[in-house]
C-alpha cells in the first residue's frame, strides 16, 4: 500500500519486489525527456491557435481572459 501511494502505479515486476520482501529501485520520473542521445530530445510541442484574420470576436462571444 505504501508504494502505491508513492508511486500511483507498480508494475508485475515492483509487485514480485514487493512479494519477495525486496526493495523497490528508485522512481522513475515520468517528467523527464528520454535521451536519444542527440541532444534534441522528443520533448511535447507548444501548438499556438491560428489567427483568423480580423482579430475580432464574433458578437455573443466571450471576451479573452
């Protein structure tokens, strides 16, 4: 149970630790970019919304925060 509530989720192998009395490896972050090795990474895309020209809202439509 503590390491359900460490980790949120433990895989076949972690339980089998678990089972055996055996510690469990460090967490694995879940943040961090895998490295491939070129330095680029495979990190998330930023999407930016298209303009639709006028810049304006149609009328009824919220206002941007």
């Amino acid at each position: 149970a503590a390491a359900l509530l460490e980790r949120e989720t433990i895989d076949a192998e972690e339980v089998r630790l678990l089972i055996e009395g055996k510690e469990l490896p460090p967490v694995k972050s879940s943040l961090a970019a895998p490295s491939d090795g070129t330095g680029t990474g495979s990190g998330q895309q930023v999407l930016k919304p298209e303009s639709r020209g006028s810049g304006s809202l149609p009328e009824g439509s919220p206002s941007p925060a």
